[in-house]
C-alpha cells in the first residue's frame, strides 16, 4: 500500500511539473501505446498482425484519421474492434474531456490544472464558459452518435444485412462518422453505398455536426437558450468559410472529375457533395475511388484537406480560422492597411502570432513527410503528397498505397497522424518550449523582405 501511494505521488508530480502541452503530448501518447498493446493481443485478433501495424492502427484510431495498413474487419475481430471505437471516441472528444465533466457533474467544479489542460486543448473564445463548452460537448456527441446509430440501423436493415451485424455496423460507423474518424467494417469505404441517400445523409449530418467544433454547437445553443446571446466572431468565420470550400469543392467535383461527372441524375449530385464534405470534414469516407481521380481533382482534395475545418471539434486539418487570419494578414498589407481586421473585426495581435506560426509550421511538416517518403516509397510524388497531407490533416483518404508503405513510410506516417491530432502548435511546444525570463539584452535589428 505504501509501494502504491509513493508511485502515486511521484506520476502526481511528474504530471504537475509538465506544460499543458506536454500534458496532452504524453497523454495522447498513453492512448495510443495502450491500444497497440490491447490490439497487439492474439484473442482479439482474427489474423495475425505485425506490432507495427497494430500500432499504426492505434494511432490512427486516437488521431481520428483513419488510415489503415490491414482491414480492421478481416484483421480483429469483435473485441478487437471494440478496442478501435474505444479509442476513437477518445481521440474525437479530446483529452480527459469526459473525466473532467464527470468531475464538473459530481463536484460542480474543476481544478485549475484540468482547466489549463482543458483551454490548451480546446481554443475557446472569452464570450464561452469552459463548464458549458464541456456539457455541451458530452451531451451534443451522445445525441448525435444514438441518433446516427439509429438511422443507420435502418439503413443498413434495409439493405439486407442480419440484425445483430446491423446494429454493431451501425453503432461503429455512427461513433467513426461524429468523430471524423474514418474507419469502417467495409474494405471498400462506401462505394458499395454511393447511391444511397439514407446512408451518405446521416454520414454527412454527423460529420459535419462534428467537424464544425463543438465551440459553433455552444454557442447555438447559448442563443437558443438566451435570446441575448451574441454569436461568437468565430462561429461566424467557420460557418461562412465551411460553406464556401464545401461549395467550391462540391462545383470542382461535379463538373471536372470523371469518376463523378460521368454518373447520372442524384447519384452524380450525391457523389460530388460526399467527396467535396469528405474532404473539408476530414471524416475520410469515400464513395468513389480517389486512386481514380485525375491530378488536379487530387489537388483541389489536397487544399480541402490541408484547410480542414473548425478548431475544438473533431476535424482535423489547419482550421478555417487559421486560414482566415491568414488572408487577413494579406489583406492588410495589400491595401497598406496598419489594423489586420476581417468581417469588420480587428483581430487581436496574438491569435495572428499563432495563425502564422501554425500556417508555416503546418506546411512544413507536411513538406517533410512528403520528402521523406518520396526517399523510401516508390509511388507517384501525388499520391505520397495525397497520404502526407491526409495524415496530418486526419482525414484517412487514400489514393491505395497505405496498405503498401515500407516500414520508414509507416513510421513517418504514424508520427505525421500524432502530431496532425495533437496538433503542430501543441507538439512543437511539448518538444521545445522552455521558459522565458524575458531577457532585454538581445539587441533589436532590421531585416530586408
């Protein structure tokens, strides 16, 4: 017992002693090193499988991606793919979020140290409460995830399949589509689906529900509770930039590529929607063939992809906000502006500091993966760039070669699908941050640009 309360007090000051940052590094690292441990199990597994491939399988479960390097349904079977929807659930509602509302449900409070960790992890503006974003954010994903189990329960009866293989298939798919999690029990995704409108809608309501943030549910709640309430500046940005990148993917689809612009009447429609939604969700279903689509269509996926969609939800990607400021800084200098404001908002100095730093370092780690593959893969450089940017941004779309990378190449995608779910701020300050005293004895110089 008193071996138990030494090891106990000894994590109890290790874990007060890291960042916030490194917090969340460490914690999404138990996640995924626990999971590879539980599918590496010879009882929950079918077939066997490499410990690197359970591994991968785990990381893309925890980051919410949904690459995977063997089928999950020939690979594990029931309890093995339990152990899947275990750990993308966590992966999609975030870090200690569910322990913490039990604890605000019990105690009616939170310690600062989970508050800390809680505002790391979840970018909150000042105008929402962390003890409603956390209520929302529990009760919106159990809503959501019964609602889409039952839909696609009746769905999935009608097309013909056994109760029992129904009701897990849709619970899974259900829990995978909220959380963007992109993983599926079919081995073709949902091509075998693509014209049915009862399955491609409550996979679109789900992952756009989710992708959206949980910051843009709390706050429509908030008005539709207080009549007085305000939308947030960024509930506005991600509403109006989700709906013109879905837009514009939705018209690039429909009319260049193909494999879509060669199907007839609603399926066509359907399909061109699905994939653009796919994309800018970084939910990772398909409906059509990626490997199949031409160069510029894969391009156009790529950018919807690297953009992604709301911050404090469960998409992955850059963020439209991100991408906002961005523009924004351009627009300011472009018309010689010296306030960097957008939908007549000045926006302050340093969430700009943050955006910039997340915009090059996000480019960079995508330039890096991609480079590193193109060394030990032996794919066109447009597919390895499709699987890089796919990784980080976990999404789980794949042109088909995921299945085929070398042992390098799973590596780097696996480290490219942590740090895409951690974030590349968040990584890049759990590796490197040091505290600063603030030392004026730097001297200040210019710079030519």
């Amino acid at each position: 017992m008193s071996l138990l309360k030494t090891l106990s007090g000894k994590y109890l000051r290790f874990k007060l002693g890291l960042t916030p940052q490194q917090n969340l590094f460490y914690g999404f690292l138990s996640y995924v090193l626990i999971g590879a441990v539980l599918l590496s199990l010879p009882w929950l597994q079918k077939t066997s499988v490499s410990l690197l491939d359970n591994l991968f399988i785990a990381t893309s479960a925890v980051s919410t991606t949904g690459l995977v390097t063997v089928s999950v349904f020939d690979s594990y079977n029931f309890f093995g793919q339990l152990v899947v929807v275990v750990l993308f659930q966590l992966g999609g509602i975030g870090y200690l979020t569910f322990t913490t509302f039990m604890i605000l449900s019990t105690t009616k409070k939170i310690t600062h140290w989970h508050q800390t960790l809680l505002k790391t992890e979840f970018t909150l503006p000042v105008t929402i409460k962390i003890s409603d974003f956390l209520k929302s954010v529990v009760v919106f994903t159990l809503v959501m995830e019964v609602l889409g189990a039952i839909l696609f329960y009746i769905a999935f009866s009608r097309e013909g399949m056994p109760v029992l293989e129904a009701l897990w298939s849709a619970i899974f798919h259900s829990i995978s589509a909220f959380c963007t999690a992109g993983f599926s029990l079919f081995n073709s995704g949902f091509a075998d689906y693509s014209g049915n409108v009862l399955i491609n809608t409550t996979i679109s309501i789900l992952a756009i529900a989710g992708s959206l943030g949980f910051i843009v549910v709390t706050d429509f709640v908030l008005l539709l509770r207080k009549k007085k309430h305000n939308l947030s500046f960024t509930t506005k940005i991600v509403s109006y930039g989700f709906l013109i990148l879905l837009s514009f993917g939705f018209i690039f689809f429909y009319t260049y590529e193909p494999a879509i612009s060669n199907l007839e009447g609603s399926e066509r429609f359907l399909a061109a929607f699905f994939q653009s939604m796919t994309a800018m969700t970084t939910v990772g279903f398909n409906t059509v063939d990626f490997g199949a689509f031409m160069l510029p269509m894969l391009l156009v996926t790529i950018f919807l992809m690297y953009i992604g969609a709301s911050p404090s939800g469960t998409a992955g990607g850059m963020k439209i906000t991100t991408l906002t400021a961005v523009l924004a800084i351009m627009k300011s200098r472009l018309t010689n502006s010296k306030r960097i404001t957008f939908l007549g908002r000045i926006i302050p100095y340093e969430r700009l500091y943050i955006a910039t730093s997340s915009f090059i370092f996000y480019t960079s780690i995508i330039a890096l993966g991609t480079f590193i593959l193109t060394f030990s893969e032996d794919f066109k450089f447009e597919r390895i760039l499709f699987e890089v940017a796919s990784a980080l941004g976990t999404v789980g779309l794949s042109t088909g070669i995921t299945g085929d990378l070398s042992v390098v190449g799973k590596i780097t995608i696996i480290i490219t699908m942590f740090i895409g779910r951690l974030g590349v701020l968040t990584f890049g300050l759990a590796i490197w941050a040091k505290q600063h005293t603030g030392d004026t004895s730097i001297p200040t110089d210019d710079i030519a640009v």
